[in-house]
C-alpha cells in the first residue's frame, strides 16, 4: 500500500507540474515528396551545363569524398580548358525525388548519353544538399540491373575485390542490334564492361555470343585469378563459349577482363556439346 501511495503522489505532481523541468517537442525533420515544379527547376539546373558544370557530378558514379574530390578537379580542368566543353554531352530528366531538410535525394533518368564512350546509361539515384541555387553532391547511385537482362545476371564473390561482383547482360540495345555487353559492378559500382563480340576489317561481328545461356567463375589455372566462362548462342544461332581472364589493377588504373580468343575457340571445337559441363571439364583436363 505504501509503494501504490508514492506512485499515486508522483503522478499528482506530475499532472500539475510541480518540480518538473519544463519539456520541449524535439523537432524532427520528415521526408517530403518533391512536387513538380521542384522536380523541374532541379531538371533545369542539371542540364545548364555552365557554369556549374553538373553533368559531371550526374555522369559519374559516387559516394566518397575522395571521388567527389576528383569530379571538382575535373570540373577545375574543364573551365581551364574551354576546349573540353565541346566534349561534353548528355541530358536528364527528374522523374521523382524527396526532400528532408536540406538533403534532396532525386530519381533521375538519362534522356541523352552523356558519355561518349558508352552504350548503356542507367537510371540513377542523385543524393545532394541544396541552399539557395548551390548544390552540394553526396552520391551518385546507378541502377545496372534495371534495363539488363536478370535471368542470366551473375554475382561472385571475387578474390581480387572486397564486396559483391555482378555481371549485367545487355542483349536488348536498340542502337546495338546482334551485340551484347557485360557490365562487371562491384559494390555497385561498373569497373568494366565486357564486350562478346569482335569484328573483321569489314566490320562483320564474329567470334561472339548475343545471347548469355550461363556463366561462372572459374579459376581453373589455379593460380588466384577469376576467369570466366560464358556460354550461348552467336547472332547466327550458333552455339560458342568466351573465356575471359581477370587482370589485377593497381593505383594508375582499374582491373579489367579481356577474352582469350585462342582458348575460347579451342574449347569450342573440343567439345561435342557447348554447355558449362562440357566446358568446365576440358579445363579441367588441361591441368
């Protein structure tokens, strides 16, 4: 009884306010849907390219202070060099965003390449803060998956990167049409892009695979380093397999894989039948 009486008094004292710190509401910041004209005025800025030059923040992919670091030096080099200007290319469109204080995260979507040296352009997710008409960018998201063909996508664990690799296939690309292309992300970043197709001084595409059937990771050598194996079907229909061999980057430059035509073709004449089975079983026998 005693124990229900002081309980009963604090409670008392509490509803009237005696001896109690005054209490404030701690603000708390909410997400909020961007409407359209936001959506629109941010659109604007991204495709005026000068002076502030954004299109290299939306074209690059990021997350660090160290990448960012390196698209402002860029960024320096191109008002240095009014040359590069002419270079540059590419427009976006904001489809929807959020907004939580002054952190914006934008989905946005590329409605012309904006770089000249590649076949895919991902949808991606832009974070930045914004202050007036300054824009501060914090990261630069890339959707690979999306637009690729899943049902044969690929993810390894491999020895030479920390994270998770994927391989993204490419076999349905308007402006490339017979060709396919692997995107290598790791971490969810592209390091590489695999080409399956080579061309004669006639530009005929041969030695290739159009469409994936399989593929895996394979050291079969031994000796520490991915190699990998793709099987499928050439533009012709016909049954092929590339190998591709892992080559370990360093500081200058990223690591990359290249195709052994020799071995890819030899593998293709050894066997009775070009399925993963087969193929992994004459490396195998090379040993």
């Amino acid at each position: 009884m005693k124990k229900k009486g002081i309980v009963a008094i604090g409670l008392l004292l509490s509803l009237i306010g005696c001896g109690n710190t005054p209490t404030t509401a701690i603000d708390k910041e909410t997400t909020v849907e961007l409407s359209q004209e936001e959506l629109a005025s941010i659109e604007n800025d991204f495709n005026e390219y000068q002076p502030n030059f954004y299109i290299e923040y939306l074209s690059s992919e990021f997350d660090t202070e160290s990448e960012i670091k390196d698209i402002e030096e860029t960024i320096e080099f191109i008002k240095d060099d009014p040359s590069e200007i002419k270079s540059l290319c590419g427009k976006y469109k904001c489809v929807s965003g959020t907004k939580e204080g002054d952190l914006y995260k934008v989905h946005v979507e590329v409605v012309e390449g904006d770089n000249w040296s590649e076949v895919v352009f991902p949808p991606r997710d832009v974070t930045f803060k914004k202050e007036n008409d300054s824009y501060k960018f914090v990261s630069n998201i890339f959707d690979w998956a999306l637009g690729s063909n899943l049902e044969v996508a690929y993810e390894v664990e491999m020895p030479e990167l920390k994270g998770a690799t994927n391989f993204y296939v490419y076999d349905n690309l308007e402006d490339f049409p017979n060709e396919s292309f692997i995107y290598a992300v790791n971490n969810g970043k592209k390091f590489d892009r695999l080409l399956l197709h080579e061309y004669t001084d006639d530009n005929e595409i041969i030695n290739d695979i159009y469409k994936v059937r399989d593929m895996e990771a394979y050291d079969y050598n031994a000796d520490g380093t991915t190699d990998l194996i793709i099987v499928g079907t050439d533009h012709k229909g016909e049954d092929n397999v590339l190998i591709f061999h892992y080559e370990t980057g360093d500081e200058s430059m990223e690591g990359y894989f290249y195709e052994d035509s020799e071995l890819s073709e030899s593998l293709a004449q050894s066997v009775d039948e070009i399925t993963m089975e087969n193929i992994k079983k004459a490396l195998d026998s090379m040993k």
